[in-house]
C-alpha cells in the first residue's frame, strides 16, 4: 500500500516543458582588428530570459566558428576570401542557449573591402599656448562608414581619433596623449579615413602649421 501511495506522489509530479523559446538577436556586433589572415569580434552579452548565453555562432563565408564559456569575442579566417577592392561579406552571430536554440534572426556586419575617400579641406580653427590646437575638415567619404581618422604629423602617425567627427584638438594629441616634444618651424599635419572594416583611405592633402 505505501509502495503505491509512493508512486501515486511520483507520478503526479506535473511535466517539465522542454525550453524551446530561441534566445534573442546578439546586439552590437562590430569588427575591432583585422590582420591579413583575420578579423576579430565583439558583441554585447544576450540575456536568455534571467540568465546570460553560454554560447554564440558566427557564421561567415565558408565557414562558422563556436564560441562557448560566455565569451562575447571570436575571431573568423579570411583565408580564401577574394580582398580586392568592390567585394562584400556577410558575417552572421546567432545566441545559443543551455538547451540548444539559437537565435532566430542573427545580428549582421558586412566586411567590404573599398577604401574610403580622401578627406579634404583640412584647416586650422584655433591655437593655445602658441601652439595649434583645434584641426577640422571635411569627412571622408565610405560606403559602408568611418569609424576614426589616423592623424599624421610630419610623415608619422601619433595617434587615431577613434569617432566620426572630423576635428581633432592637436595641442591635446601632440602634448597629452602621444606625449611627444613638438616640432620647432613649419610642420605638415594630414589626415587619412579609417571605416568600420578596417580600410584604411588615402592621406588628405598636407596642411602647414606653424610651431614657435
């Protein structure tokens, strides 16, 4: 009598549904290095109802990558891939969550391949100290947009903006974050487009600026 009470308890115990609810799109999905063999990922971390996805899929041309221990970076391959100028692909990042779904819809970055524009009407706005401060001029142009501009003092690179606004304040860069002596006399200062794909455009035309 109580080996069947016992299995009456246990068999009314209600069903556990099986998790079939896909987690959502990953967000923020962008390129943050490109060699000449890859290109490496972040993402923002997919909350899967209280919990975050223990697992990611990037899937790209030929190929696809897992990414497990809840790391939200990966890099892809771009071996076999043709690089030359005009070429666009798709790279996808599904969520996969402790039972197995994946996302529905994947978040999507296209990696093309066309160099942004020159950047032009490069000029001097302002000084401090003596020294030329704030440098503006018009955005390059891209297709698939910019996200920084290397700037160029006397043939060397001293710093990247790392935005989209055309301006820089020089005085700052030279003085306070690439931390070198300026020049003495005339210097040139260029600027060249960095867009979302790591292609980097051409210098703009030199601007002379005047160091005491």
């Amino acid at each position: 009598m109580l080996g069947t009470l016992a299995l009456l308890l246990v068999t009314s115990q209600p069903a556990v549904s099986a998790d079939t609810t896909p987690p959502p799109t990953p967000e923020n999905l962008r390129l943050v290095g490109r060699m000449p063999d890859q290109v490496g990922f972040i993402w923002t971390t997919t909350r899967d109802g209280a919990v975050n996805a223990p697992r990611y899929e990037l899937s790209f041309p030929g190929g696809r990558v897992v990414v497990d221990d809840y790391r939200t970076w990966a890099t892809a391959p771009l071996a076999g891939l043709d690089l030359s100028p005009g070429r666009e692909y798709g790279f996808e990042l599904r969520a996969v969550d402790a039972s197995g779904n994946r996302s529905a819809v994947p978040a999507r970055f296209t990696f093309e391949t066309t160099a942004p524009g020159v950047a032009t009407g490069l000029r001097q706005v302002s000084t401090r100290a003596g020294l030329p401060e704030r440098i503006v001029w018009t955005a390059a142009p891209d297709n698939g947009g910019i996200q920084g501009y290397d700037i160029v003092l006397n043939g060397e690179v001293i710093g990247t903006t790392g935005r989209t606004v055309p301006e820089v304040d020089l005085f700052d860069l030279v003085v306070n974050i690439a931390c070198i002596d300026p020049p003495s006399g005339p210097a040139t200062v260029q600027v060249r487009a960095i867009d979302t794909s790591f292609n980097t455009g051409p210098l703009s035309a030199p601007l002379t600026l005047l160091f005491p």
